[in-house]
C-alpha cells in the first residue's frame, strides 16, 4: 500500500532532525547550540523584513522558509535537551493566540478595543510569569533602537511619560548640551542619553523610531550613491574630492530630487 506523502512541515523536522543525528549528520549542525545559531535568528528575520520592504514576493517566501528553519533548529536542539519539541512550540503560540483573542475564541463581549484587551491580557501574564517592574519582559537583546523604544512606551502604561513632545523637544537640547560638555568615558553616556531621549521625541510625535531611522537610512544611501555616479559621470573621483566639492553634489543630488517630486 503506498504511503501518503508527508507534510512539508513533517518533512523539514525530518531533516533537521537527520542533520542533527550524532554520528551520520551533518558536523556543522551537529556542533551548533542555541546561542551560536541566535545571530542567524537574528539575521534571518530582518532578511524577512528586507524582503518585504522591497515587495519582493519570492524572495519573502524563501526568506520565511529560512526563518522557519531557525525555529526548527531551535526546537530540535530542545527536543534533544529533554526541554520541548517543535509540537510544543506550535501548541504555546496557538494557546497565546486563543487566549488573547478572547471576543473570537471566548466569551468575551466587553466592547473593549483590540489594542486595550491586548495590553490587558499581555499585563496579565506578565504578572502570572512573576514579573514585579512594568519594564520586566523587554528583551535584552532587541536593537538597542527598538529596546528603548519598548522600554519607554511600558513606562508610559504606569504615567512616566511626557504629556506633550515639548517636554521631550527640551530634553533632547538638554542631553545635546550635556554631550557637548562631557570628556572622556562620559561622553559615551551622554551620547546614549541624547540617542534615547530622540527616541521619545520621534515616539511622541507618533512615529515608529525604527521605521524613521530606516527611511533615513534609505535616503542617505539612495543620495550618496547619486553623489558618486554624479562625480564618476564627470571624471571624477569622489573620494579625493574636498569637502566642499562633495557637499556641492549634494545638494545637486537633493535639488534633483525635488524636482522629480515637483
């Protein structure tokens, strides 16, 4: 009788777990533990983000896929550890889920908003987990970008917060004045403190500081390449251009951007 073809999913457990087998697998995978593969974790999802911030759609099915082997690798390593296995994991999040959508999968007819039974609900299992800070649960390994914005929006939920971006505008000239005072092993703080009060400035005014700096990331490479096709376009070689040479092409760069938006 033939045997129907396994899921992909069984499939892909499959091989990790041949490739994990102590004496036929593979050596590479065989030597790694959870914290050599995290910085592939890592990796791979901003490669998902990367793929989606481009539309590209075949490659955020390959870059998903390889996410999910981070998963499968992880929960592998577990299983062999006597810890859990990838049923587990799959079986965590989906009871997460249920039970915090409660007015899909409960009972619950409150009329509260998505975002207030989120927080609620996320509240409430931090205080089951033992957490005794508003600020217990932000992962320390997070960009530091990202970190201090979740660090700043847990102290908002308890009332630190500024009531207006003006408070935070002042704190930002205030930390700018303090950098530029500070010598030696000082000036590393204080440049932190200036980094992390712009976050609450950008928060404040809504935006996502993550997405901003992105966008600003984007422009500043999107610029600077023209700059460089700008000067090789006229025999130019823009690194042994002088400063104010290369500022001149910046701002043609810029002027020429205005004009296709115009």
């Amino acid at each position: 009788m033939t045997q129907p073809e396994p899921s992909q999913i069984d499939r892909l457990l499959a091989i990790m777990a041949r490739l994990r087998e102590p004496v036929s697998g593979c050596e590479w995978d065989r030597e790694q533990t959870f914290a050599t593969i995290a910085p592939y974790t890592i990796e791979e999802a901003y490669e998902v983000a990367d793929a989606i911030e481009r539309g590209d759609m075949s490659d955020l099915r390959g870059e998903l896929g390889d996410l999910l082997l981070q998963v499968v690798f992880h929960a592998r390593m577990a299983q062999e550890a006597g810890a859990f296995d990838f049923a587990g994991v799959a079986q965590a999040v989906s009871d997460k889920l249920e039970a915090r959508h409660p007015h899909i999968f409960g009972d619950d007819t409150s009329g509260s908003s998505q975002t207030e039974r989120w927080e609620t609900i996320k509240a409430q299992e931090r205080a089951a987990s033992g957490a005794t800070s508003a600020l217990d649960g932000v992962a320390a390994a997070l960009p530091a970008l990202m970190r201090a914005e979740k660090l700043q929006k847990r102290a908002a939920r308890v009332g630190f917060d500024w009531p207006n971006p003006a408070g935070a505008e002042d704190k930002v000239r205030e930390e700018m004045a303090e950098l530029d005072e500070a010598t030696g092993l000082a000036r590393a703080e204080e440049a932190g403190d200036l980094l992390f009060a712009a976050v609450n400035l950008v928060r404040l005014n809504g935006i996502a500081p993550e997405d901003a700096l992105r966008l600003a990331n984007a422009k500043f490479e999107r610029r600077f390449r023209a700059m460089e096709a700008l000067a090789s376009q006229s025999g130019r070689d823009f690194a042994a251009l002088d400063l104010e040479a290369q500022e001149a092409l910046w701002q043609a760069v810029k002027a020429s951007e205005r004009r296709e938006t115009s």
